[in-house]
C-alpha cells in the first residue's frame, strides 16, 4: 500500500525557517515524482513544485520558485518542503503528493502538515 | 499559465439529483490530461477521474467525466450524502499543472 505520511503542525513566527518533510513506503521511492501542493485557509490547490529522487531533479511552479526549497534523502525515503524565512502569508496547509506514469496527475496524499506563521 | 474556471462556485443540492460541474480552460489542454478532485471538509483531496473520463480505482460508477479540448465537466448521477464536498478540475500536461478554484456542494 503507498502512504506518504507527512510531519506534523507546526506554529512558526515570522522570519523563522522550517522544513517539513514526508516519508514514502509501498513503492519504489527513487522512480516516482514527489511535490507538494499548498492550500491557503479557505482556499484552493496550488502545486509548488515537485522533485524526482533518482536525480533530485526539481521543478518549481513560477509562483513558488525561490521562495521554497524542495530536497529529497532517499535514504530514508523522505521528501522535505523548507522555507527559509517564513511570512504570515505562507500560513496553509501543505500536502505532499505523488503522480505515477503522469508525474503531475496526483493519485497519492499525504495527510497534509499545517503551518501556522504568526507573531 | 493555464487558467481554469469552474463553475458555479457553489451549489445547493439534495441527495439523489444529479448535477454537472464544468471546468474551462483558457487554452486547450492536450491529450486531455485533465483530472478530477473530491476533497471532504478536513480531508486531503483524493483523486476522482483522469484522463478527462477514467474513474481512478475505487470511484464509484456515479462519477463520470467528459470534454476535450477547453471545456470540462464531471457528473455525478445520484448525489449520496458522503459526494457533499469541494471538487476541483486540474490539468497535469503542462507546467504549471494548474487547479480550478474549486465547485462546493451543499446539501439543501
């Protein structure tokens, strides 16, 4: 069975950094796009990015590119979505997802990890 | 960018009618590489249909897609109380791989 299980909340202040991860199982970590898809409060779905383990290969949405960072440790089948310095403004929940033989179709969900930036 | 528009953004419905949900696209999307999301309210999305038309495993034969080009619709037959969600349409061709803002069903 493939599971992407995600860390958990977390409550942040503005200008901290964090980097939230989720672990795959069930599959062949190294040959499946990961990425992770945001959801502001109240909102709807927008891919940040997504990386291929093999490699590390990555690509980010416009919107998202240099504002996040996303890495992979295949080591421990582990996908990580970090911010340097966090804003108000990236208060959402993030989920991590896999596609299949479409990298970008998204069959799999993480449960999702709550950040919550405030002073 | 691929901007999609679903519509209406909300509906107020009862179980047991049936409702289309549409989906457009501002530029035509090929292959029909376009899917269909349910998200319950707390829940991850899961996803619906691809394809524009493949039920993914496990979708009940109630939920069907169609379209081509720019314009999109996912039907639901016969509403079942767990179907009141948010559906969201996405296409996963091109970069970036784009939602729609999403229709929600309400239970009247």
């Amino acid at each position: 069975e493939v599971q992407l299980v995600q860390s958990g909340a977390e409550v942040k202040k503005p200008g901290e950094s964090l980097k939230i991860s989720c672990k795959g199982s069930g599959y062949s970590f190294i040959t499946q796009w990961i990425g992770w898809v945001r959801q502001m409060p109240g909102k709807g779905l927008e891919w940040m990015g997504s990386i291929y383990p093999t490699d590390s290969e990555t690509k980010y949405s416009p919107s998202f590119q240099g504002q996040v960072t996303i890495s992979v440790d295949k080591s421990i089948t582990t996908a990580y979505l970090q911010w340097n310095s966090l804003k108000a403004s990236d208060t959402a929940m993030y989920y991590c997802v896999r596609g299949g033989y479409y990298p970008y179709l998204f069959h799999y969900w993480g449960q999702g990890s709550l950040v919550t930036v405030s002073s | 960018e691929n901007v999609l528009t679903q519509s209406p953004g909300t509906l107020s419905l009862s179980p047991g009618e049936r409702i289309t949900l549409s989906c457009r696209a501002r530029q035509s999307i090929s292959s029909n590489l376009v899917a269909w999301y349910q998200q319950n309210t707390g829940q991850a999305p899961r996803l619906l249909i691809y394809g524009a038309s493949i039920r993914a495993t496990g979708i009940p034969d109630r939920f069907s897609g169609s379209g081509s080009g720019t314009d999109f619709t996912l039907t639901i037959s016969r509403l079942e109380p767990e179907d009141f969600a948010v559906y969201y349409c996405q296409h996963y061709g091109d970069s970036p791989y784009t939602f729609g803002q999403g229709t929600k069903l309400e239970i009247k």
